[in-house]
C-alpha cells in the first residue's frame, strides 16, 4: 500500500505541476471532502446495522448460525475461533443478502480477531471474499439501469453472477494455495 | 423485482419477534449496539480519506485517462470492450468514481447496448478492492501485497469472462 500510495501521488504530483499546478490541492481536497460524507453516510449505516447484530448476538440467533456453519467455516478459514468465525459468517452472510454497509462492522470486528490470534490466512480470506463481491443480487447496478431506461434491467443478472461466482472462487482458491506455506 | 425491496423489511421483523420470544430487551439492546457505531467510524475515516484523496489525484490528474488509453488495446484482445476500460481501471479505488463512469456509458451509448451491458456486469462483479482493502486492514502492520494481487487478479477475470457471457447471454 505504501508504494502504490507514493507511487500514484508522485506521478500524480509531476502531471499537476505540468498542467495545472493551481488544481492540486482542489483535487485532494475533494477527495477529503468525500472521505468526510462518505463516512456520515457509513455512520448512518452502522447505527442501523450495529443494533441489528447486537439483537442478533443477544437473542442466541449468531451463536446458532455460528454453529451451524461452524464445520465448514472452520475447514475455509483455518481457525477454531468461535467468535471470530461467527463474525465472519455473518459478514458473508450480509454480503450475499447486499445489505448495504451490513458487512463493514463485521468483517472488520472478524479481521480484528483473526489478526489478534496471528491468523494471516484467515484475514486474507476473508478479505478476497469481500474484495470479490459476494453479492446474489446486483439492486445498485439494476437500479441504475432502470433508472437510464433499460427495457429489460434484470437481464445482466445471470452473466454478472456468473462472472462474480468465478471470480470468487478463483480468488478464494488462490488464497488458499498460496497461503499453505506460511500457515500459522 | 419489487419483492427484492421487501428482504430487509422481513430480516428486521422476523429477528425482533424472535428476540421477544427469547425475551430480550430490545430497545436497551439495541441501544448498546449503536454504541459501536461512532467509534467504529473514527477509527476507519483516516484510510478512508487517504484512499479517496488518492483516487481524486488518479482521476484529476489525468492519470486514469492516459493508463485507460494504454491498457485499452490489451482489453480489447481479451474481449472486454476498450469503451469500458475506464470503469474497469475506477473500480478499485472507488465505488462512486465507478457509478459515475457507468451513468456516462448508459447515457452515451444507450443501457440497452452491448457496452453497457458489459459494463453493468463488470460493475456488478467487481469490488472496490482498495477501498475494502483500507478500511478492513485499518490499523494492522501487515503485508498487504498478495491478498491484493489476488483480488485484483480474480476481479480481472471476473470482468472477462462478463464481457465474454454478455455476447451469449
């Protein structure tokens, strides 16, 4: 991350300086600007999402669901974690459902864990399988074709589900033959 | 599909009724989980803020335009439509920066035509990879390189294999 950051602003920084020195700092300025709003809108979110899970975890229905998965969760991830791979469950859970901002709080709270027990593996896959969207129903990009007068909105459904089930499993099969050799 | 609007209005319903039958005290619980919701936000916005500062300068400096113009050959040999290269190049850094591209498309070419729908589905199947990146690493010393590379890479061909579906299907 620390390259890529230098390496995009430095280059960033010479093209400003050719071109048009005066919009640097507007460029970068909006770029907080949107960090500022984007993270009221995230807030917003979570207040919703966080009561949810916090209803979820006291009524007993995480423990539940957590057991449940936990076989399977436990093979995917490489870890006896209860309360971590709870999280993680409910995190991919929320992802397939598209609840949005759902999984944000969760997969952070799992990544927390799984970093604190020194599990790489699990952090990493957990977060190739939220980098490579989970989600069953594409709403926003349906939504917005709708709303750019599509005839038949729905009809990318099966094509992108397609493509995003692949890309899943390609990437959560990468994770796991490159991640054998440093297990912990 | 209106009934898709009707999922989260059930998930609440059916939970809140399951709590009360195990009697759990809703509003204090409830309450006690939105606590998290402030300090959750505050310990993301630093990298969140540097990402989206980062992908601003990709975008307005011009950078994204002339890595789209390079990499938009090499796109095309793969199938994936050199119109859409920009939207694929966005993507990664920011979900917004990529809505913004996908409205330009329908408006340019129709949200009907084959680009826009090879664009929809290379929206839909890809995730804004840095952006998830920053916020769920927010804070850990590691190595970030491979999981990123993986990402990146299976998005790639999610994206190929769309384009590709998209003449059929």
């Amino acid at each position: 991350m620390n390259a890529i950051f230098a390496a995009i602003f430095l280059a960033a920084a010479v093209i400003f300086c050719i071109c048009d020195p005066a919009e640097f700092l507007p460029a970068m300025l909006t770029g907080g600007e949107r960090a500022a709003t984007l993270t009221l809108t995230l807030l917003a979110s979570y207040c919703v999402w966080l009561g949810f899970f916090k209803v979820m975890e006291q009524s007993g229905l995480s423990a539940m669901l957590s057991r449940r998965l936990y076989p399977l969760s436990r093979r995917l991830f490489r870890s006896d974690d209860q309360s971590a791979l709870s999280d993680a469950c409910q995190n991919i859970a929320a992802n397939l459902l598209g609840l949005p901002g759902a999984p944000t709080p969760l997969g952070v709270a799992a990544t927390g864990k799984f970093l604190a027990a020194n599990n790489n593996y699990a952090a990493d896959m957990l977060f190739v399988l939220n980098a490579t969207s989970l989600q069953l129903l594409p709403t926003t990009v349906i939504a917005l074709r709708a709303a750019a007068g599509s005839a038949n909105a729905a009809d990318i459904l099966l094509p992108t589900l397609l493509a995003t089930l692949l890309s899943t499993l390609i990437g959560a099969g990468l994770v796991a033959l490159t991640g054998r050799k440093c297990r912990t | 599909m209106p009934y898709i609007a009707l999922i989260i209005p059930l998930l609440f319903a059916a939970l809140f009724a399951f709590a009360l039958f195990k009697k759990v005290r809703l509003y204090d619980c409830f309450t006690e989980g939105v606590k998290g919701a402030i300090p959750l936000a505050v310990s993301l916005f630093p990298y969140l803020a540097v990402v989206l500062i980062l992908s601003e300068l990709f975008e307005q400096s011009g950078l994204s335009q002339a890595l789209t113009a390079l990499i938009a050959p090499a796109l095309n040999a793969l199938g994936i439509p050199p119109e859409i290269a920009k939207l694929v190049l966005i993507k990664p850094f920011s979900g917004s920066g990529a809505t913004a591209v996908l409205s330009e498309l329908f408006a340019a070419y129709g949200a009907d035509s084959y680009i826009a729908r090879c664009a929809c589905v290379a929206f839909g199947s890809s995730e804004t990879v840095f952006y998830v990146s920053a916020v769920y690493f927010a804070g850990h010393k590691k190595k970030l390189l491979r999981p990123i590379v993986i990402a990146l890479a299976a998005n790639f061909l999610s994206v190929v294999l769309g384009c590709f579906l998209c003449r059929f299907l």
